[in-house]
C-alpha cells in the first residue's frame, strides 16, 4: 500500500454501524492509512443500526488536536467539533440528494472527496 503523502494523517474516522458502505469505507480508510476507531453502543459493543445515533463511547481515545470525522454516527461520545459525514437524516451533508449526485450524496463518496482533498488517496 503506499499513499500520497508520507506523514501520518492527524484524522481520526469514527466508523458506525457495519454493513457493506461501512465495510468499504473501512477498508478504503485503512489503505490510505487512516485512523479508524469504532462507535460504541450503550452495551458496549460497536454500534447497530438502531443505536448508531445513540453512541455512547468510543472504541479508543481520540487523539489530542485529531480532526476528527463521524461517519455514519451521533450521541454524546463524539466530539462535539466532529465533522459529520451522512447521508441518512435530515441535516446530513448527503441527504435528499439525487442519485445523479452520487459522491456527494453517499457517505463512502464523501470520504473518497475528503481523502482526495487531503491528498491521501491510495495510489
């Protein structure tokens, strides 16, 4: 795997419920060197659909001065200053858009556009 840029990214993705979107968007993260944690749920175990809005803790710590980014996730364990990457509710930077709209409309186009505007898409 090599990436664009040889520093370490100072991101932290903070990964929801898993299902197919959330396991490419994983992958794509992981192989451009991404830290990625996971949302936890009130039980403790990474999130389900029905309480990926409802997170209670994270997987691991966020790093200090991270930029941190919430896919697919809300509640009181993120970062309020969190950027949010949806398409799912009312609010999401990819909700009601059209299909014609696919990147911005679908949370896995939004991290190709955020790596991409990073410089930090895999080669």
């Amino acid at each position: 795997m090599s990436t664009s840029r040889s520093m370490s990214p100072s991101e932290t993705f903070i990964l929801g419920a898993p299902d197919p979107e959330m396991e490419a968007i994983e992958r794509l993260l992981r192989e451009a060197g991404m830290h990625v944690i996971y949302a936890l749920g009130p039980d403790g175990a990474r999130v389900h659909p029905a309480d990926a809005y409802r997170v209670a803790a994270l997987s691991e710590p966020v790093g200090a001065g991270s930029i941190v980014y919430q896919v697919e996730c809300d509640g009181p364990a993120i970062p309020p200053d969190a950027i949010r990457i949806d398409h799912h509710r009312p609010g999401d930077p990819g909700y009601g858009r059209p299909p014609a709209e696919f990147v911005p409309a679908s949370s896995i186009g939004q991290v190709i556009s955020r790596l991409g505007s990073l410089g930090w898409l895999p080669a």
